[in-house]
C-alpha cells in the first residue's frame, strides 16, 4: 500500500485546533501549552503549505479552507467580542477546544470498518496510533498537573480511541497476506 497523504479537510482541522489551542493558552497564559502550540501551529501551517504547493485538487482545498477560515474566525471573534468576560470566554473556547480534539483522535476510527472489512490493518498507519496514543496520554497527565478538565478529558479519551486502534492490531493481521494473531 503506498502512502496517501490526508484529506485537506483533516490537515486544515489540525491547523485550526492548533491555533484554537494557542488561543486557549493565551487565555490562560500557560507557557509550555503556548509554546508546544506555537511549534505545532508553524509545523502545521509549514505542512499546510506544502500539500497546497503540491496538490492537484487546489479547488477542494480552497472550499475546505474557506469553511475552516469561517469557522476558526467567527471562534475567535465570539472570544475576544463577544464573550461577556474573560472566564466566559476561556469557557467556551475550552469546550470547543475539548470537542476538537476528541473529533480528531477519533477521525481514524473511520478506517473501522475498512479494517473489519478486510479482516486486516492494512489501511491504518501503526505509527500514527502509537504516536497520538503517546501524546494523548502526556497531555493527559499534564492536564492531571495543571488540574484542567479542558486538557484532561479530550486527552483521555483520545488515549481511548487510541487504544481501540492499537488493539486492531492485535486482533488483525497487517496485511492480508500474513496470518491472523490467536488471542
């Protein structure tokens, strides 16, 4: 199976939840969720930019990073307009935050099916779950630390869906050719 890269609607969701994070630790002036936010914005942004340079379906990627423009915009507006104060605002960004990052460590769940499907992993990308599952669950304990649910529960269940995704892998073979693990 040669590499896919992801739809331009998954690379501009992680954009703007970069971004979305960054305003989040801005509100609450929290210096290593700014800078890993920082870092991951500019990466995202960097990468962003070279699947735009390279694609072919400039047009998609336009529509797709107009809603998401749309989107990121009128959250951003709400939080520094019109959001009655600071805690308000810090409130809501923070659920929107929260709600996210659980869409996104479920969005290779889609791949459920195509897995039960074929009867094999071939369509998941092992290191990606082993990675998300780790920094899921760093952010997690970190949330644990700074005692932020916002942090806390979107991690804890990205490490759970995570987990349901590495478990695939034990059940099913990575490709078709090879054989199934007994449990």
């Amino acid at each position: 199976m040669s590499f896919q890269p992801p739809p331009s609607s998954v690379i501009l969701h992680l954009f703007a939840l970069d971004l979305l994070w960054l305003k989040y630790a801005l509100l609450l002036w929290d210096l290593a969720m700014l800078y890993v936010n920082t870092i991951a914005a500019i990466f995202q942004f960097s990468y962003t930019l070279y699947f735009y340079t390279y694609t072919v379906e400039k047009h998609n990627v336009k529509r797709v990073l107009i809603v998401t423009a749309i989107f990121l915009c009128s959250v951003l507006f709400y939080v520094k307009y019109l959001a009655v104060d600071d805690e308000t605002a810090m409130y809501h960004l923070g659920l929107t935050c929260m709600a996210s990052s659980v869409v996104s460590f479920a969005s290779p769940l889609a791949s459920v099916a195509e897995v039960m499907r074929t009867q094999c992993t071939e369509c998941l990308a092992f290191s990606l779950c082993l990675t998300n599952f780790l920094v899921a669950i760093q952010w997690f304990i970190y949330g644990l630390i700074i005692k932020n649910n916002f942090v806390k529960v979107p991690n804890m269940l990205g490490s759970a869906l995570c987990l349901v995704q590495l478990f695939l892998f034990v059940i099913y073979p990575r490709s078709k050719s090879q054989t199934r693990i007994e449990l």
